[in-house]
C-alpha cells in the first residue's frame, strides 16, 4: 500500500457522474411510450472535479445542497462508479477494487449509522474486530483509546437503539477507525449535535490526524467544524470546484469587510463616520461595515469616538459561514483575481 | 471472513439469551405456525384416507421435508428480505465502505434471527422420518440432509433473485408475498393433486416441487404419476438448489454493477 513518495494520496482527475433516469412522459399514453421508447434525463451531479490530498491532510469539502459532495465522496469510498475521469485513492481505483480499498478507509456517514441497532456498541466492534482480522491486542488498545476519548464508557454495553445521537455519533466515530484506516472520510458527521458531542467529536479527528496522520476528508454544512479542524478547503457547486486553497486565502479575498460594532452612552440617531457604512443602528449600538484594505480600523475608532460619546467599541472579523454564503450567491471570482 | 462469519454467530446467540423474552414469542409463533398447517393437514385427511395414494404419515413427512428446508433458509439467508428495504432507506450504502462481498455482509447483519425454527424442524423431520416408515440408513440420511440442504437453495434462490429486482428500483413487495404464498400453500400437498399449469410452475418454474415433493416420492418409494418421472429425479434437489442460488447470485451481481452506476 505504500506507494511511492510523491504521489499524492488521492488523486481525481476530470472526475465525472452523471446520472440517467428515464424521464415519464404525462398521461396513460406517456407510460406506454416510456416503456417502448424511452426518454432519458441526464443529471450531471460532478462535471470534472480534479484533486490532489497528500497524506496527512484535512479538508473540507464543501457546497450547497445538490452540488455533489456526496457523490463525489461516493465514487471516492467505492459506492459509485464513475461516469468518467480518473480516480486513485492510495494507488487503487475505489470502484475495480472495492474490497481492497475498503481496507484502507473508514467512514461516517452523519445521516445513518454504520452499527446494528439491537446490539450493545461493543458487540458493534467486536463483529468489525472480526471483519478486519484486527489483533486482540492491538484492538484493546485502539477500543481503551477511543472509549476514553470519546468518552464512551457509560453506554458501551447499551443497545444503540437506545442511544441519543450524539453517543450513536461517537460510536460510528471510533467504529470507523478501529481497523486505523489512513483515510476517513466524513459526511456530515455532526449534523443535529449537539455542543458537547460536536466538541467531543472534533477533538477525536484533530487528534487522529495529528497523532495517527489520518488524511481526512470532510463534508459538512457546518462550517464551524470547517473552520475549527481544516487548514484547507475544497469548494464544489454544481459539480465543479470553485476555490481549492487554504481558508486564509479565501478569507483575505472575501472577507474584506470588517465591522466596527459601537456602543454610545446616549441615543444616538443616524451616526456617521467617513470611509465606514452605516449598516445598521437601533439608536444606542450601531454597525458600520468597513473594508479593510482601504481603512484603518485604529483611525475609525479614533474618528468615532471623536464626534460621539461612546461607551463600547469591538471589531467583528469576518466568519466564513458568511464569506462561503456570500460566494455562493454572487459567485467566485478569485480564479480571474488571482490568475 | 470466517471469522467474521463465528463472531456474526456467537453475537446472534448471545442476543438469544439476552433478549429470552423475544426468542420465547419467536418459539411460540413458530411453533404455532406450523403446528396450525399441520393440525390442518391432519383434520383435511380425517375426511380423505388418502390423497392421490398418499398417506397422512406421508403427508407428514412431506410437510416436515419443506419445514425443514425452510427453516434452514430461514436461519441463514433470511436477512435478504430486508434488501428492498435497506436500497429504499438508503441503508445499502455501507455495504460497499467493508472489505467483503455485499450479499455476505447482508447475510451476516445481526437481526436476531435465530436458529430456533431449524431446530425445530430437524426435530420434526426425524419424528416425522419415523412415522412414514422412512427405511433408515446411512444413504437415506444423507440424502434427507442434502435434499434439505438443497431445498434451502432453492428458497434462497427464489428470494435472492426477488431482491435483487429491488435494484432496479422496483418494488417488491408484492411480488415477494405472492411468491411466499405460492410457496406456503402449494407445498403443503402432493402437487400430483393440482392442475398441470400450476404443476409445471412448481416444478419448472419455481421449483419448490423439489424442496419436498419429488425428493419425498423418492424416500417413500412412491412413482411419481404427476409427471411420469423416475423417482430418482428426487436426488437432483441438491444439483437445483445450487444451480438456481448460483443464477441468483449472478442476479444480484449485475444489480449491484447497477447500484453503483444510478447509486440507487
């Protein structure tokens, strides 16, 4: 498995899916026409994704709904096929080698778990144990780590039925890396967490990749995971890749506006400061949007406190949660930027 | 893969015990399941001495002969009913993310099922091998074992193939209690009582005729006027169930290959 130094983990080029489905014409004579000679709808979920993760690294991989994260991601694990393009993942092509491959990934799929619902979490792993031949040994250690870690040693006996979601959630965590898998692929694993199971949740991936140098790979509409666990990130919309870099450079090329948040200590109506815009004000607090290539924030502050009496000045960087909304509505132009 | 397969076992067995409760009403349903079909059997040949020349003893062991297969089909494949039902959710996905072959991995999800039915009906079989005056020896064993054996291919093989229509997106479910009754109904008698177009589905067709029928006249040394066969097409039990599990197989094979182009 280990290949030769230099290639990069996983590698797609031009990847591609399109799905075909038969499309039904209205009316009793329409059904009869699509059984003789059908119509067929093409759907392109992926229209040429070309990647490179080297070993080690944590992306995330993002994108509205329907831009085809989960299908890519399904191509990558080995579910789907191909319709076109190239794809390698530790040197084996996911969908001719399922099983091989299999081996080498472990998977979350936020949305259903991976274990068996009657049975105690433990029994879960013991069948895994079994399913990748994982020595006694090894499996203790790997089982006492990630009780721990996870703090699962309250419900490892229960019956996952009878679980909450966020104790399900860390179970299908450790399930997923019990046979230590160099890739993890995530999708959507902390969807309806809540704040301690999110944290408890980030927490085993960063030190996963940190410690075992898990590459992994996450899909998530939660940007706060994003923002807190990847140094890089791959943006998808309707099937293409839109911006593959580091979180710094997207931050840097939208969120330029900063926000300068006052506090007056009397009502204060229609404030103003120059080089800033108003955004919003409710007479005692008011919001000025300002971009931080062209201002100095320490001279609006200056200016602010000037002309009113304040009470309370904070700047407010931007989050990428409104960075990536941003992109989305009113599209990417970085690639001609930074071209 | 083996291992996977004793530890899908020692884990189906200790949720046996772990869930008694469950397992008792299992027992109890089973019990009463067949035992309602053949308290039927015995109060229909009250009125008929004899049905096309067979007995009620034999009759017996013509029930006990499917029963057993059945239950064999029962405790090992009966995870493949749930099929349709993990494509429609969703659930089929993680089959794909383990490094073994998706129908053994549907076989081996803990479900409770357990062998209980089997048991049952091993016990049945050799009370009801006694009571049709079954000649005994080592051949005629064998021979009950592989044509149970058998049999639980041919009903895998029916229910694997239904299945895998469900790749296709159609719905099965239907089609899978048709078969089933089909299955429960006509197998209960000797076909050579039913017309020639239902005769010919069980024997060519959905070959349950040679779960218990054809394998039966053979054992009880009785010709066969249904079909004008030698009885010894009783011994081909074996060669079905292999060849129709096999096909079916091959079935499923080229859904999966479809599962993975429309991913659903």
């Amino acid at each position: 498995m280990a290949k030769s130094l230099g290639v990069p983990l996983i590698v797609t080029r031009e990847l591609r899916k399109v799905f075909r489905s038969a499309k039904r014409s209205p009316g009793p004579l329409g059904a009869l026409r699509g059984l003789f000679a059908p119509v067929y709808e093409d759907r392109v979920a992926v229209a040429g994704v070309s990647m490179e993760i080297e070993r080690g690294e944590l992306v995330g991989y993002i994108g509205p709904n329907g831009a085809g994260k989960s299908t890519t991601i399904k191509m990558l694990t080995g579910i789907l096929v191909p319709s076109g393009g190239e794809i390698a993942v530790a040197g084996i092509v996911p969908h001719r080698k399922r099983r091989e491959n299999a081996r080498n990934i472990g998977v979350v799929f936020g949305q259903r778990t991976q274990l068996s619902w009657d049975l105690p979490l433990v029994d879960s792993f013991e069948l895994l144990r079994a399913i990748y031949g994982i020595p006694a040994d090894r499996y203790r250690r790997s089982l006492d780590d990630f009780v721990e870690l996870l703090e699962m040693g309250d419900f490892l006996r229960t019956p996952v039925s009878q679980l909450s979601l966020g104790q399900r959630m860390r179970g299908d965590f450790a399930a997923a890396m019990l046979h230590e898998p160099p890739i993890l692929y995530l999708d959507e694993p902390t969807i309806g967490l809540d704040v301690v199971a999110k944290e408890a949740i980030r927490t085993f991936v960063e030190r996963v990749n940190r410690e075992q140098g898990t590459t992994v790979i996450l899909t998530t509409h939660d940007l706060a995971d994003v923002e807190r666990l990847c140094r890089r990130i791959v943006l998808i919309d309707r099937g293409r890749i839109i911006f593959d870099g580091p979180i710094e450079r997207i931050k840097n090329e939208y969120g330029r506006e900063r926000t300068l948040v006052v506090r007056f200590t009397e009502p204060t109506s229609a404030p103003a400061i120059p080089g800033a815009r108003l955004e919003a004000s409710d007479g005692i607090t008011a919001r000025f949007v300002f971009d931080r290539a062209s201002q100095r924030a320490d001279r609006l502050v200056r200016e602010v406190s000037e002309r009113y009496s304040v009470e309370d000045i904070a700047i407010e960087e931007p989050e990428l949660e409104g960075i990536i909304r941003h992109i989305y509505t009113q599209g990417y132009a970085g690639e001609e930027r930074s071209a | 893969m083996l291992a996977a397969y004793l530890q899908y076992w020692k884990i189906n067995l200790l949720t046996m015990a772990e869930y008694r409760a469950d397992f008792f009403m299992w027992l109890g349903f089973t019990i009463v399941y067949h035992g309602t079909a053949l308290a039927a059997l015995a109060v229909t040949m009250m009125r008929f001495p004899s049905m096309n020349g067979w007995s009620l003893r034999e009759m017996f062991f013509l029930y006990a002969l499917w029963m057993a297969a059945h239950e064999l089909h029962n405790a090992l494949f009966y995870n493949v009913m749930y099929v349709p039902e993990y494509i429609r959710e969703g659930r089929f996905d993680r089959f794909f993310v383990r490094p073994f072959d998706t129908l053994f991995q549907v076989l081996t999800v803990p479900s409770r099922t357990f062998p209980d039915g089997f048991i049952l009906g091993v016990v049945t079989l050799a009370i009801a091998t006694g009571v049709a005056h079954v000649h005994l020896s080592l051949q005629t064993v064998l021979v009950i074992a592989a044509v149970v054996c058998g049999g639980a291919g041919i009903d895998l093989g029916i229910s694997l193939f239904v299945a895998s229509l469900s790749f296709w997106t159609i719905r099965v479910d239907t089609l899978r209690w048709a078969v089933m009754s089909l299955e429960q109904d006509f197998t209960r008698y000797p076909i050579s009582i039913y017309t020639r177009a239902v005769r010919v589905v069980l024997a060519y067709i959905l070959p349950f005729a040679f779960m218990n029928y054809f394998p039966a006249s053979y054992l009880l040394g009785k010709h066969d006027a249904a079909f004008g066969l030698s009885p010894q097409v009783g011994l081909l039990t074996p060669l079905i169930g292999l060849l129709w599990s096999g096909c079916s197989y091959l079935f499923w094979r080229i859904g999966i290959n479809r599962y993975q182009g429309t991913g659903s």
